[in-house]
C-alpha cells in the first residue's frame, strides 16, 4: 500500500503543476489576445488618421502632439510618421500572433496532459 501511496501523492504533485501551468498559460494567451486587439485599434486610428492627412494641401499647418505639447510638420512629415506607426505596430501585432499560437499549442499540451493523468488515474481504481 505504501508504494501506491508514494505514486498517488506524485501524481497529485505533477497534476497540480500542469494545472498551474495551463491556468498560467491562458492567462498569457488572454493577455496576448487583448495586446492585439489594442495594436489593431491602433492601427484603425493611424490609417484613420492617414486618410483625413491626405485630404490636405501640402501648405497646410498641421500640430502632432508630443506629450503637452503641440509640434508644427508639415502634411508629409506627419503621414511618414503615421507609415512608421502603422508598420511597426502591424509587425508587433503579427509577433504577437506567432507567440500567441505558441501559447495556444501549449495550453493545448498541458490539458492533453492532465486529461491524459486523470484517465491513467480513473483507470488504476
């Protein structure tokens, strides 16, 4: 009896971790998912932003703001800028997916797991 004891109280232990470890990694995923759905508003508003530029005369005086202030640039300045933004930000948004799917097959590893352990268990009693 004693031995099966042993076993049941290290089944337990690595139960316990794997389950630890999927809640940690959907958290992860969650947290990843609502990075790129911030990364594409961003993006929404930056080709917004792009569109109602390109509508101006190049003559046209334009502010960006820098924290308080407001900084004069000039119409192509400002829809460079906004070519940066939007390219960087969809370059974070595609590395966060990457990452994200990686999470995702994770999770999936750690519940196949448990699923797994639990089975192996049911069919020990």
């Amino acid at each position: 009896a004693f031995p099966d004891r042993e076993m049941d109280d290290e089944l337990k232990k690595a139960f316990v971790e794997l389950q630890s470890k999927a809640v940690e990694t959907a958290q992860r995923v969650q947290q990843a998912e609502n990075e790129i759905e911030q990364y594409k508003m961003s993006v929404r508003h930056s080709k917004l932003t792009q569109e109602e530029i390109s509508e101006l005369a190049q003559d046209t005086r334009v502010y960006r703001q820098c924290g308080r202030l407001y900084i004069l640039e000039s119409v192509t300045t400002i829809k460079e800028m906004q070519e940066t933004k939007i390219r960087e930000t969809e370059e974070k948004v595609k590395t966060l997916e990457t990452q994200n799917e990686h999470l995702k097959k994770s999770l999936k590893e750690s519940e196949d797991s448990i699923r797994e352990m639990l089975l192996q268990r049911q069919g020990r009693s």
